[in-house]
C-alpha cells in the first residue's frame, strides 16, 4: 500500500489505517453472519 499511497502524495499511515480497518470491519461481519446463519438454521 505505500506505492499508491506515495503516488497520490497521501500520508502512507493514514492510508493503511484505512485498509486495516475496512478488513477489521468486513471479518467481523461475515463471522457475524455466519453465526447468525448457524444458530437460525439449527
């Protein structure tokens, strides 16, 4: 991620931040919604 980042003249922390935030939040919802789906079926 610092390629791009260093690209578009952007702070490289900030930039990856966002990264491991969006893949913090979008892990957590799919285990949200495999535990949901595990206790609605059985």
């Amino acid at each position: 991620m610092p390629l791009p980042a260093t690209a578009l003249r952007a702070d490289t922390a900030g930039f990856s931040n966002l990264l491991i935030t969006t893949f913090v939040d979008a892990t957590g919802l799919i285990i949200s919604l495999l535990v949901a789906r595990l206790v609605l079926i059985e």
